[in-house]
C-alpha cells in the first residue's frame, strides 16, 4: 500500500510519525514509553512495569471498572493491547476509520488518567503470576532470558520475576505511572487516512494530560563470553537450544540486509544450509537464525528444537555449514535466490495497516530512525557477499556468546555440543 510519512515534534516534548495511507479504512496507533522492566525503582519489584502493563485498561477518570472501559472500547469492533519488554510499554489499537476520534480519546484518558486501584492489583498479580508460569512451560521463552543473563544483561529469569510479584505495591504502581508516563518520554506512531486530519491529531496529543520529564537513557551492561547452561525440566521430551552472538557494535542497516540474506540461506527454507539438510537427514524439524542491533551491540542468534538422540548430528550440521561460510564458500547463485526471496517478503509486508506501522515502530521506538521504505529494494538488491562474510566472521572473532538449553538430559551432553561450537572461535 502507498504511504507517505512525516516526523513531527510537538511542544510537549513527545515525537512522532504520522503515516499517510490513502484509502484506508482503518487507523492504527502505537504509543511507546521507555518504561520497561529495566526501569522499575528496584529489582525486588521487578515486575511493577508488567503489574501496571496490565491494569492499563482498568479503572480511569472516565470509568469506573475495567470492563466499563473496555465495553465501550470495543463497540464498534476496535481492539487494544499492551506488552511490556525490558525497555518499553507499548499502547497499541486499531479501529475503524469513522471512530479514530472516539478511540484516540480513549487511548488518551487510558494512558494519562488511570485510577489504580488495590482491587485490580490484587486481581492482576494473580494473573501475571498465570502468564510467567505458563512461560516456564514454554521452553523456548524460557531460555532466552537465562542467555541474557548469562551474557551480562541485567535482567531476571521468568522464575525470578514470579517471585517479586507480592513485592509490588499499589504506591509502587503509581510511583513507576508518574515517573515514566511523562511527554517527553512518550513515542507514537498513528497510521491511516490522515490526509485532512493531522492537525487535529497533532493538537490533541499536545493537549495530553501528562506531565514534563526525560525521555530515559537507556542501560548499558558490559557482555561477556559465558559457559553453557542447561535449565533442567524432567517434563522435557527433547533439547530446546539457543546459541547467542554478540558483537559490540550496532550493525549498519547495509549489515543487517546482508545478514538476513545469510540466515535465510541458512535456515529459512527447506532447502537451507542448516534447516534444510537437518530436515533432510530427519534430524530437527523446526531451527531459526535471526540478526539484530540494540543500542549498544548487536546479535546472531540461532534457536530450535532436536531429539537427544540427534543433537551431536544437528551441531555437526551447524559447525560444518557455518565453517563453510566462515571460509567464504557461499555462492552467488544462493545470495541473488536469497535477495528475490527478501524482495518479495518486502513487498508483502506492507499489505495492510498494521503492517505499514509495524515496519517502522521498532526502528522508531528504538533509536528514534525512520527507515525509509522505499530505499529497501535497492538496499537488498546491493547486498553483497563481502559484507555477508565479512560480517559473519566479525561476530565469531569477537568471541562473546553463549550456548543455553532447556532439557531433561545431563549438564554434560550441553558441555558436548558447547565444544562443537568452540571449534569455530578459534
């Protein structure tokens, strides 16, 4: 879908982009805060940004309960959401273009004036406590966390965060509402029909009853090279891995493009290096890569699913396809099949509004670039095996990683498949 975008700044302090679509029949709004779980006054009350995360839509100036307000949210068929990360609240909605008005209001008193009550606390602690436990049950969710902490993030594991949850106060609540729901730390992102209307909607975010503050810094943690780990679960049928890169740099978008084509040429497909000989020799049925820049570094991390019985098979498959590429001997014929494929998950990636805004909230919410989605193609296009390598090899020279499993089996077998690993940093 055609879009046009605009960057506005308004006196209040909070920032924004305004995305034009022309013929949309629905508006889409994002607001972010940088007021995360790595923001909370103090680590035993961990988990006061997630508590206040999910008393977002309860009682407000205007209504008097949580179901009040969402009754009257979604008559016409709107929807809303809120997540909390390590670094931000997101306010999300999406509503049908004759009621942006009614609904933005409503995002307004929700975000600005809520009335936190100890009713709801005591309701939403109960379920908090239901959702992290269930992430202990998902092993995939439940060892990345370990692998940040173990590479030197500062942040708690799911079991940890459980166990500050009755530590959480309702003056803790308002403290973290007051202090981080500020202008100036407020990002947005409004997409839709707003030919006509962007003036309007500039005036009533500048008229948001929020108070002036800072838009917060954002951690830095110095991250190092860690043994492996296993998270024991006797429950487990099989091994969920992940195996961390870290480099100390934030990677260029040119970098970046270069290293999505790489994980797809070696786990995106069922003919990928990794994922699709692992496929074929019917040793993994589900592997993924995937490369990302922070603030401060960036990642290459590698993830999935094996059999005890084939993991020494699969990490032969990784070892020997990463030394492959390590030793430069990737084809040209598999990098332009990669491009074709980037170029047209490009292209149907902007199929709807969601999907327009979704391309640049993170990048905007994260260090505040509005990529250019039009440059992308030529972006992908000018890819080359050189920047591949070469940016492959910087992430295994600088020897900071991380191999965390969750499974049933013995410390040892862990260890085992850490060396196969080992043997492509030295």
């Amino acid at each position: 879908m055609k879009h046009t975008v605009e960057e506005i700044r308004l006196k209040n302090g909070a920032r924004g982009l305004l995305i034009d679509v022309p013929g949309a029949t629905v508006m889409s709004f994002e607001f972010q805060f940088r007021a995360g779980n790595r923001y909370v006054k103090h680590k035993d009350i961990y988990e006061t940004a997630h508590l206040m995360e999910h008393m977002a839509f309860g009682a407000n100036a205007q209504f008097k309960t949580e179901h009040e307000f969402e009754s009257e949210f979604t008559k016409n068929g709107a929807y809303h959401n809120a997540f909390t990360s390590d670094l931000s609240m997101v306010y999300m909605a999406d509503c049908a273009d004759f009621e942006w008005e009614r609904i933005l209001k409503l995002q307004e008193v929700s975000i600005c004036q809520p009335k936190f009550n100890e009713d709801e606390l005591t309701a939403e602690k109960g379920n908090v406590r239901s959702e992290l436990t269930g992430y202990l049950n998902n092993h995939i969710r439940l060892l990345w966390p370990k692998a940040q902490q173990l590479l030197g993030e500062d942040v708690l594991t799911f079991s940890q965060r459980i166990k500050t949850i009755p530590h959480v106060t309702l003056r803790d609540v308002r403290e973290h509402h007051r202090r981080t729901h500020t202008s100036d730390n407020m990002r947005f992102v409004i997409a839709g029909k707003l030919h006509g209307r962007k003036t309007e909607i500039r005036r009533q975010l500048e008229a948001w009853n929020l108070p002036k503050g800072e838009h917060f810094a954002v951690p830095h943690d110095e991250l190092h090279t860690a043994n492996p780990s296993l998270i024991r679960r006797k429950e487990a049928s099989n091994i969920t891995f992940g195996w961390s890169n870290i480099v100390p740099r934030v990677l260029s978008d040119t970098e970046l493009d270069a290293m999505a084509c790489l994980n797809h040429l070696l786990t995106g497909t069922m003919h990928s290096r990794i994922f699709g000989t692992a496929r074929k020799k019917g040793v993994s049925y589900n592997i993924f890569s995937d490369t990302a820049a922070s603030f401060y570094e960036s990642s290459w991390d590698f993830g999935g699913q094996v059999n005890q019985e084939s993991a020494k098979e699969l990490f032969e498959i990784i070892y020997d396809q990463m030394r492959q590429v390590l030793d430069g001997k990737v084809t040209q014929t598999e990098i332009d099949a990669a491009k074709s494929y980037a170029l047209g998950r490009h292209q149907m990636g902007a199929q709807t509004v969601s999907q327009i805004s979704n391309f640049y909230t993170a990048r905007y919410f994260g260090d505040g670039v509005v990529k250019d989605y039009e440059k992308v193609p030529d972006s992908i296009t000018n890819t080359s095996r050189e920047c591949m390598i070469e940016t492959a090899r910087e992430f295994i020279n600088a020897d900071t990683w991380v191999l965390a499993a969750v499974g049933s089996g013995e410390k040892e077998e862990i260890n085992e498949l850490s060396r196969t690993l080992a043997q492509l940093y030295t």
